[in-house]
C-alpha cells in the first residue's frame, strides 16, 4: 500500500493549532470537545471525497461516524448550558 501524494503534514511549530482541522502537537491540551470537533470536520471532508469516487459504502460508513461526532458536539454543547 503507498502513501496518498499530496497528504496534510503536520506544524512542527509549538504553538497551538489556528483551525481545528490542525492536528495538536503531542503534549498540548486539546481536550475532548476539541477532538471530536476536529473529528467532526475531518470525517465530513472524507465523506465529500468518498462521494466524489462513488465509494457508497465508505460514504455512507464516514457519514455515519460524521453524524455520530455531530451529535456528540451537540449534546456536549446542552450539558455545558445547564
């Protein structure tokens, strides 16, 4: 198997991620609400990719665990309300 030309690299900078879809370097907070943002964002990419290629089962996989993440965010988002 070989490696996708053209992948995302991650900052060597140790500074803090500027979007979510940065990936933190190791040792730097990011708690859960930042994970499954990121997941969230990184998954619905994938889905769009996946639909692009016709792969219906992975699309509809990825759209399944995009949803997942989504639902996650929002019932996360209720109980920091209360």
């Amino acid at each position: 198997m070989s490696k996708a030309a053209g992948g995302r690299k991650r900052k060597a900078s140790g500074k803090k991620p500027d979007s979510p879809t940065e990936v933190p370097e190791r040792g730097e907070e990011g708690g859960p609400d930042e994970a499954v943002a990121f997941i969230a964002e990184t998954v619905a990419e994938l889905v769009k990719l996946a639909e692009r290629h016709r792969l219906e089962v992975l699309s509809h996989l990825l759209g399944m665990a995009q949803l997942e993440a989504e639902e996650r965010l929002r019932t996360r988002s209720k109980h920091k309300l209360s």
